[in-house]
C-alpha cells in the first residue's frame, strides 16, 4: 500500500498582496469574459456606421472618435488578457494601420470558446482547431482611390469622397519612382478651423501656422539656408564693473559685436540666400540687419518639422551662423504668406513645371478645414488610415471584397473544412467559422438592418457559383446586401489577413493560460504618462 504525504498547512509561495488565479473556472472563464468585455465596448464603432465614443484621459484631454486606436490607447486596460488583445490591436496599428477594430471584434468572439469548455472539451483541442484557417483568393488590382474610401468610410461615412481624393493627390504628389519605398511621413496634415471639408486643399511643400518674423512675407525662386543656432548677437562678459565716462564710449561699448554680426548676414546676403529658417531665438538686432538685407525669416521651434523642411528644400541644417555653402544651401519655388478662415499661415511650395517629369516636392501637406477641433482630429486620423492603406497596397496590391462579404465566404469555407476533420478539433473550426459571421452582423447592427436576415441572405447568395463578392448594403431600407464588385468596394488583403492572424493569435495566447498571478500594485503616486509622442506634428 502506497503512502501518501500529507501537505503541510500555510504554505506561503507568494508575498502578501498577491493574486492567484488558476484553472478553467476562475483563469479561463474570467479572462474570456474581459476580452469579450473588450471587444464589446468598441464593437459597436465598428463600420462606417459606428457610433463615436467619448472618452476623457487621465490628462483630462477630452477624444470623440470611432476610431479604435485611439479609444483603446486612451483607456486604461488593467486586466492581463485585455491587454494581450490590446496589444494585438496595436500591432496591427503599427504594421498596417487599418483594421485595428476587426481585430478587437474578431477576438472578442473568443466568448464563442466558452461554450466549448463548458462542453468538457479541453483547451489544447480548441487551440488546435484555431489554428486552421484559409485566406480568401485575391482579386485583381483595382484603382488607389476606391480602396481608400472603404477604410476612410468607417471613419467618415459621408466624407469618404472628398478625403479619399485629398490622401490619394497628396501620396502620388510624393510617391517616389519606386512605390515600395513610400514614406507615409511624408503625407502631413494641417488642421485650421472654420470653413468645410470642401475648401480643404493639398499643398506640394509644408504648411506652417505661423507668419514670417519681419515685414518681408513673401518670396520667389529663392535659395534656402536653414539654422539650428540662435540668430542673435553674443553678449559681452560683464561681470565686473565697467566705467563709461562718454556718451561715445557708450556708443563703442557693443559695437564690435554689431559690426561682427552684420557681417555675418551681409555675407549671407551676398551669397544668394533669400530665406532664412531658424530653428532658435531671432534676436531684436538680427531681425533689424535681415529686414535691411531683404531676407524673409520664418522660425520653426520643432525639430522634427524642421528636418521635413530640409528635406523639402534640400538643405543641410547648420548649427553655425554663416554664409552657407551651395551643398549646404537649399532651394524653394514659392514661400508665402496666406490667409485661410483668418489664421495667417506660411506655405513653403515647389511648383514643378506643367508636364515635367522631375520630382520635386518630398513632402505633401493636406491643410484641413473643419467647425470644431474634434472633428479636425477625427479626420486626421481617417487621413492616417488611408495614408497606411496605400503603404500597405505598395507592399501587396491584392484586393479583397469588402462590406463583410470576404468574411462570410471565409466563414463558409472554413464550415466546410471543419465539416470533413475527424476528432475534437472540429468542433473549433466550426465556432471559428460562426466567429468570422461577427464581422457583417456588426455592420448590419450598427446599419439598423436585421442581421440575422442579413446575414442568411448573405449565405444564400455566397452559396451560388457567383455569389462570393455579395456583401452588406448598410444604406439598404429592405435588401441589406449588394454586390462589392458592382459598387467597387474592396479592402486590403494584407490588411485583413494581419487583422485575422492577429486576433487569432491573441485567442490562442489567452487559451493557453491557466493561470493567474497578480503582484500588489506599489505604492505611490501615479507618473502620469503622455498620449503619444510629445511633438502633436
């Protein structure tokens, strides 16, 4: 007969103040019911009919957007497997930029697992069944301007047209000879209040929200010098105690500094340089020697714009004051001084000639126009998604249909796959399968329509030879599904194949966890932490 060993009692394994969490019922379930929680609160600003969010920061900076990067980068998501879904939902914002809500809705479906479990099956097979999936066929390639209104439609629906013209003039008005090489830094937005959306424009150069420091506003086919040191005169030392017994020896006192500092823009005159950028102080005497030499100044304080200017007009910054040499010096078409919605703003344009092949903006800047702030901010970020659509279409410029049609044939096949495996994992498949049906449900819940009509439209039609491109008609009174390929709406595949692996991915990891371990936060005040990085441009 064996023996067994008796436990002894108060065995303490962690510090006092921790969590532990372990098994189906506590670790599993509860970490599904928080990714569903998730995934719940940004479901329904899913599509272009999803409702905005407003949402107020631990800096107290107020946000009312449907976008939901920007709503989960502003709450604070404490629990461990919410914040694995939240960091899928980031990874897929950093590599494609769209599709950051497909992600947090698809994983969230996650819940569908639960069922499972409460079956008796056991985690491993459904992460089994998980893992087998199949990616639609790509379509052939269609025109920039189509695709950039299904991803700016889900921003602002209505204003897809007028945004997705603005983003599409402004990345071929930079695209270099080589498209994989596209530089979405190179796409900047300017938000002015007032006026619409229709008066908005693209600039090939940059747009600053300021004014020319001296009287001279406006310049021509002018060379460039841009400085990173102040513009001022170098103070003499007085420390000690200085006897002026003349009003000359007053006079003479700083003269020496003067003459030398005269000199200084007199040789930069005198080497062509029309217009100055400073990325420093401009002094009250500088400012006197430059309007004399007919020098247009402009200061730009962010060094990060300022880098983007040099690279506008092909200057080298020069931390020395100083005439520049002609590699160091750059050269721009038109700088100029304009009014918009009564704001006085610089333009810094390179105006190619009509029908020149030559390339000669590197920047492009989409100056907004818009009533409020919060709706400037709203389409700036649907300008940043379409901005990354095209980044990821130089990369892969397959297409998929989109208007939730892809996902339901999706949902089809991988029904089918699931229906011919033997064993548990079947049963995975066929919940995986249901999963991917959350996706047009969404759009036709946040449309108004009855999505389980919809949706059993949607298989009928996706169960004829032709079928596969049918999709939800979100401005439909009675139908509820279009055909994508008649109304030309198409997504990105990379985009949607990332958001699929993503959330998968995020399911899995959470599924794999059977235990919960939580330390007691330290003590102390909080350090608050700044929304993004802290240059806004």
């Amino acid at each position: 007969m064996s023996l067994k060993v008796p436990k002894a009692n108060n065995i303490q394994l962690f510090k006092d103040g921790y969590k532990h969490l372990q098994g189906i019922e506590e670790a599993v379930m509860r970490n599904i019911q928080a990714v569903g929680e998730l995934s719940d609160l940004v479901r329904t600003s899913f599509g272009p009919n999803g409702r905005n969010k407003l949402i107020i920061n631990h800096l107290g900076r107020m946000f009312v957007t449907s976008d939901a990067a920007t709503i989960i980068r502003e709450i604070e998501v404490v629990h461990p497997a919410a914040k694995l879904l939240v960091m899928a939902s980031q990874a897929q914002e950093s590599e494609m930029g769209d599709a950051t809500n497909t992600v947090l809705v698809f994983a969230g479906e996650l819940k569908k697992s639960e069922h499972l479990l409460i079956m008796g099956l056991h985690p491993s097979e459904i992460i089994i069944g998980l893992s087998n999936y199949n990616l639609a066929k790509p379509l052939t390639k269609e025109s920039l301007a189509l695709v950039l209104k299904s991803s700016i439609a889900s921003k602002q629906y209505g204003s897809e047209d007028t945004l997705a013209s603005l983003v599409a003039e402004a990345a071929l008005a930079v695209m270099p000879s080589r498209p994989e090489h596209f530089n979405v830094d190179n796409v900047r937005v300017v938000k002015i209040m007032g006026g619409s959306l229709n008066s908005s424009t693209v600039v090939r150069g940059m747009v600053f929200n300021r004014e020319p420091q001296g009287v001279i506003k406006k310049a021509s086919k002018a060379k460039v010098a841009v400085y990173t040191c102040a513009l001022d005169i170098a103070q003499t030392e007085t420390k000690g105690t200085v006897l002026l017994r003349n009003a000359e020896e007053m006079l003479n006192f700083t003269r020496g500094e003067e003459q030398q500092l005269e000199k200084y823009f007199k040789e930069i005159a005198d080497s062509g340089v029309q217009v100055i950028v400073a990325g420093a102080a401009v002094g009250e005497l500088a400012m006197h020697y430059l309007d004399r030499f007919s020098i247009l100044v402009i200061k730009v304080l962010s060094k990060f714009d300022l880098r983007r200017l040099c690279r506008v007009v092909g200057a080298t910054p020069l931390a020395r004051l100083g005439a520049p040499t002609a590699e160091e010096a750059g050269s721009v078409d038109i700088v100029e001084t304009v009014e918009i919605g009564g704001d006085r703003v610089t333009v810094f344009r390179q105006d190619p000639p009509a029908g020149s092949a030559a390339e000669k903006s590197k920047t492009a800047t989409i100056v907004l126009r818009g009533a409020t702030a919060n709706t400037l901010d709203d389409m700036e970020r649907a300008i940043d998604d379409g901005v990354n659509v095209i980044k990821a279409l130089v990369k892969d410029d397959r297409l998929v249909p989109g208007a939730g049609a892809t996902e339901i044939e999706l949902a089809k096949r991988v029904e089918s796959y699931g229906a011919g495996l033997k064993g548990l994992s079947q049963h995975a498949v066929r919940r995986y399968a249901s999963a991917l049906e959350i996706l047009p449900s969404t759009l036709a819940e946040n449309a108004g329509l009855d999505m389980t009509e919809v949706v059993s439209k949607l298989y009928e039609k996706h169960a004829q030879a032709d079928g596969a491109t049918w999709g939800v008609d979100i401005e439909s009174e009675n139908n509820g599904i279009l055909d994508t390929k008649e109304e030309q709406i198409y997504d990105s595949l990379s985009a949607k194949s990332w958001a699929i692996k993503l959330a998968t991915e995020a399911a899995v990891s959470v599924l794999r966890v059977d235990s919960i371990i939580m330390s007691k936060p330290a003590g102390g005040p909080k350090v608050p932490q700044q929304a993004g990085n802290w240059d806004e441009d």
